[in-house]
C-alpha cells in the first residue's frame, strides 16, 4: 500500500514538473496534462471590425488537480501581455505571478511557469489582455461580408469547431473539458450583439455599448458562439416557453419563417424524443454569407450558411428539403453533441452519425409526404457504401487521431454518409420503441457531461437488454462493409448465406450482422443475427417463406435497406424478386432501388447518377 502511494506521488510530481525546467515536454503532445482543468471562464472581447482586430481578457476558474509550477493551455494565433497575467487561490490572498511563459504555435499551447506551485484545489488565472486578428479564413473570431441595404458591410462572427476557440481567446479547447461561459462584448451601439445565452444587460457609452450575457450551462470550448451585426428576425415560442428566432438580413424577415417553423416543430419532436427538454431559455439561428462549412450546432446560437437557411417563396422544393434537413441536424444536436459530447474526436461519430440519422427522423414527421426514408435509402445509404468501398476512402468510423490537423480530416464522408447508415442498422435491430426509449436513457446518463462509443454501448444494453456492444462494435472499428450472398437448397427447404468484405480487403474480416428477411409481403417480416461466415437457416422457420404447391415467394433481404451491407442474389432469387418488382405492388421503392445499386455494384457498374448530397460533408 505504502508503495502504492509512493508510485503515485512520484507519478504526480513528474508530470507537474518541477520549477525552471524545460517546457518542452509538454510539446508534441495531441492532448492537454490534465493537471489544471476550467471549471468556468468569464470572457471579455471588444472587436474592431475596420482594423479586422479584437482585443480581450479572460478570467478562468481552474481546479488544480495536483500542486504544479505550470499551467498550459490552449492559444493560437493571440498576442497574450505577459504581465497581466496572474492566479490567485481560492481563500488566499497572495497574487502569483508566472516568472516565465512560452508559446509554442506549431502545438498551439501557452505555458506558464510559476516560481510558487500552485497549491491543489481551484482558483482563479487572470489574462487581462489578449489581441488578435478578425481573419477572413472564417474560422475563430472572423469578419464576414454582408449586405444592408445595399451596402457592403461587415459582421463578427466565430466558428470554433473543432479546434479554433483557441484562435479567440486562451482555453482548454477539448470537447471533455466543459465549463460554463459568461460573455461580454463591447461592440458599436447600432450592432446587435448574439452570444449563445440570452444578454443579462446592456450600458451605452457614447457609440459603443457593451452587452453582458447570462451564464451558459456547462459545454465545451467549441460550442461559445458570438455573431455581432445588423439583423431583422422572426420569432416564435414553444409550448414550453422557449424563445426562437431567425436573425435575417435587414429587410427580410419573412425569409427566416420557413426555417422558423422547421425550428419549432424539431424542438418539440427532439423534446418527445429524448424525454428531456431544451436546456436553454432560447434559441436562435442565423446566416452567414461567408461561411466555412453547412452550418454549426453552437449551443443556443446556431450558425448556417446562408443558402441554407434563408427560404424564399421563390425558392425550389430542393432548397426546401436543404433547409428542413440542415435546420433539423443542427436542433437535434442541441441533445447529441451539445448535452451529451463525445470524450475525443475519436468518437465525433457520436455527434455527427447520431444528428444526420435524427435530421431524418425529424423531417419526416413534419414532412411525411416528401418520402425523407426512401431518399435517404437512395442517396445517403447509397453514397455511403460507394465511398466505403474505395480503399483511398475508407476508414473505420473510430478513427484515429494522432495530430490536432487529424480531427478536421475525420469529419469526412464516413461520419456523414455510413454514420447515419450505422445508426440507421441499429434503429432496425432494436426496433423503434426500444431505440428510442434506450437513447433517451443514454442522453440522461450523460447529460452535462460526455461520452465514448463504448459509453453508448454500455448504456443501451443496460436498457434494451440486447448484446448492443458485441452486434455493432465492429461496424465502427473496421473499415469497410459485408456482402452476403444468398442462395435457397436445391430443393427449395433452407436459405444460404455467406458474409465476405465487398471488394479488397480478404476475407479475414468479419461482422455481426443484422439481418432482415421479407418474404412476398413485408407483413411476413424476421430479424436474426448473422455472426459466422456462413449461415443455413430453414425457410420453415421463418413464416411466410416456404414455397407452396403454387409458388415460391420473393425473399427479399436488408428490407428497406436499413442494413449497411449489399446482397448478392443467386438467379433463383432474382428471378423472384424481378417477379416482384414488375408487378408494381409488391417491394418498397427502397427495396426496388437497393436491389438494381447492389447489381450495379457488383457488376463494376458506376451508378447512372450520382447521390445529390452537398459537395461538403460538414454541417
């Protein structure tokens, strides 16, 4: 025991350093020294948007996890005075100094030294003044072009996903390491200033003003959103009181209503859907014309591309569908990946997989008459195994990061296309009720805080009671998918299925698959487990699917193609099927398109279109 102690001591003093030596070990690290955390930031930021600079000051609640010399964060990009720097204990009355400090911009850290260690418990690190530049690389804290009135002019505007809040100010800039924010800003009087909480006060000054807003619940570093310029919005309210608004460009409101009423209707089909209400006392969302990506979750403040978000009567139906799926991803995110955050990048399919799979879900209750589940059959499923199928492609969902410039790269076409097909997979396998019902557990367990694959798994168990970790572990681990081919005996008795990696790859690989039968009706439906190379099963246990002195019936497998895999038929099924499908009343238009992808693609056919999906995956 004695030992035991001594160990961890000795662990504790080495990775707290001791007093003058070097700061190199704390580069070419991927993530912080856990040794000092945030618990809380108040944030100061006064933009001037003719110079394209901004100048600030931070004060961090820290909690010291074992007395050190050093405090290092993250920082790039940012001019921090040395000399306005300081941290004071909680309960003590001595003001410390850093003696020395370094920045590193290749690992985008600041280190402090102090002379004194700093004592375990929290306290709080003073930076009284930072500056930086408001780029045009619309990432951080940038300047983006807009029109009022005919006239070009600029906003401020912050995109810190995924790694970019440290482009504004000094902070632990790791999804795990959730604080709570209170943000001021200083801006010109006849700007609106957003921040991701509702503003607490404002006190005019001459032509500048500066807006105090309330506290955010706990979040992470990439979540904190500020967008200051001139608007004109629409709003509404949910049964629950919560406030929404669509901030439009100046003159056109009625823009933003379509979008608002995706907003409020997704608000309360999310609220059912989780069992847990919208945890802020608003929500708000707004177009920027010069935007890096489709759109950003920001927790209360969400920021879309314009062409996104704007809906005009003029507007084509395409734009509609763009606008409802975007709005209602962005929404469901508010639960998966703003409550609930992924523990690393690593699982970033946690929030990315689970919200494009749930922007579905949503748009098809407002919208049932677009037929959202066949398009994404058609497109997402589609694209998903096409992309998963090249080498120069394919990656496991768990992907791993071993640089920071890593993270940006796993937020590709694997977490956006086969993400939601996953999640698409397991919906299926516990059916819709049970789904639900056990996310809705998982959102619970994990609200406030964050979560890892594994974390998933072992809270769906726990509520559906099915073996969810050992079916769909390997569907994120590996790359690639299965396909299985499927043949009836000669004498029409057992179904035959054999599972092997499509494409390259071997065959050493191996999943559990989930799979679903139909058999000339979809009311004549089954679900086993396919978990070895191959598989007999016996048509008689499965209803519906033995022959008759009539006839044979269609089986048709991956019904609905909910299944990420293809299926190869032998000519004595496809006949069936073809069967089927000429009679124009039998299979599902998914179920008719999934068999001619799945020819095509084990023909070595490209498809005849491709999926109309957005050239950029993020959102």
């Amino acid at each position: 025991m004695a030992a035991t102690i001594l160990l961890i001591l000795i662990l504790a003093a080495l990775s707290a350093g001791s007093y003058g030596a070097s700061p190199e070990r704390f580069r070419h690290r991927l993530r912080l020294p856990q040794i000092v955390v945030p618990k809380s930031y108040k944030l100061f930021l006064k933009p001037d948007l003719e110079n394209s600079s901004f100048s600030g000051s931070v004060e961090v609640k820290l909690r010291i996890v074992s007395p050190t010399h050093y405090v290092v964060m993250n920082a790039a990009e940012l001019q921090i005075r040395s000399d306005a720097v300081n941290y004071t204990a909680k309960g003590g009355s001595k003001v410390l100094q850093p003696v020395r400090s370094w920045n590193f911009p290749e690992d985008e850290i600041h280190v402090l030294e102090f002379h004194q260690k700093l004592p375990k418990g929290t306290g709080v690190l003073a930076i009284g003044h930072f500056t930086g530049l408001l780029g045009n690389n619309r990432t951080g804290f940038y300047r983006s072009k807009y029109d009022v009135n005919g006239t070009e002019s600029y906003m401020a505007v912050t995109q810190f996903e995924p790694t970019y809040a440290r482009r504004c100010f000094p902070c632990w800039d790791e999804p795990a390491l959730k604080a709570t924010f209170q943000v001021t800003l200083e801006v010109p009087s006849h700007l609106m200033a957003l921040s991701n909480m509702p503003s607490l006060n404002e006190k005019h000054d001459g032509y500048m003003k500066t807006v105090s807003f309330q506290e955010t619940p706990v979040m992470s570093s990439y979540l904190v959103a500020v967008v200051i310029g001139l608007f004109d919005h629409v709003e509404d309210q949910t049964s629950n009181d919560i406030i929404v608004r669509v901030y439009t460009p100046v003159g056109k409101a009625t823009d933003g209503i379509f979008g608002l009423n995706v907003g409020v209707r997704s608000l309360k089909i999310y609220q059912r859907f989780f069992n847990i209400a919208y945890p802020l006392p608003k929500l708000d969302m707004v177009g920027i014309p010069e935007f890096r990506y489709g759109a950003m979750e920001n927790f209360g403040l969400i920021t879309f591309n314009s062409s996104l978000l704007y809906v005009t009567p003029e507007s084509a139906n395409l734009s509609k569908h763009e606008a409802a799926d975007i709005i209602a991803h962005e929404l469901s995110h508010q639960w998966c990946g703003n409550l609930v955050t992924m523990e690393w990048w690593t699982d970033v399919w946690l929030n990315e997989g689970f919200a494009s799979w749930l922007s579905v879900y949503a748009v098809d209750k407002i919208f049932p008459e677009w037929d959202v589940w066949t398009q994404f059959a058609r497109e997402t499923v589609s694209y998903g195994l096409l992309i998963d199928a090249l080498p120069s492609f394919s990656h496991p969902i768990e992907v791993k990061i071993n640089h920071t410039r890593d993270i940006e790269i796993a937020l590709d076409y694997t977490v956006y296309m086969k993400g939601p097909c996953i999640v698409s997979m397991l919906h299926t396998y516990l059916g819709s009720k049970l789904f639900q019902r056990s996310m809705a557990s998982y959102i619970k367990t994990y609200a406030w805080s964050s979560a890892t694959i594994h974390d998933l798994w072992k809270a769906l168990e726990i509520s559906s009671g099915k073996p969810v970790g050992r079916v769909m572990s390997k569907w994120t681990k590996q790359q690639g998918f299965p396909a299985l081919s499927a043949d009836v005996s000669s004498d029409n008795i057992s179904l035959k299925l054999k599972q092997m990696p499509f494409g390259s790859g071997g065959t050493s690989r191996l999943w559990v698959i989930p799979v679903t039968v139909a058999c000339n009706s979809y009311d004549a439906y089954h679900q086993f487990l396919l978990e070895q190379p191959e598989k007999l099963v016996k048509l008689k246990d499965l209803a519906g699917c033995s022959c008759t002195e009539v006839a044979c019936p269609w089986i048709k497998i991956n019904v609905n193609r909910t299944g990420f895999y293809r299926v190869r038929y032998s000519t004595n099924l496809m006949t069936r099927l073809q069967s089927a499908a000429a009679a124009k009343k039998f299979l599902s238009k998914a179920d008719e398109f999934g068999i001619l992808d799945d020819l095509r693609a084990f023909n070595g056919t490209p498809p005849a279109s491709q999926p109309g999906k957005r050239s950029s995956p993020r959102v």
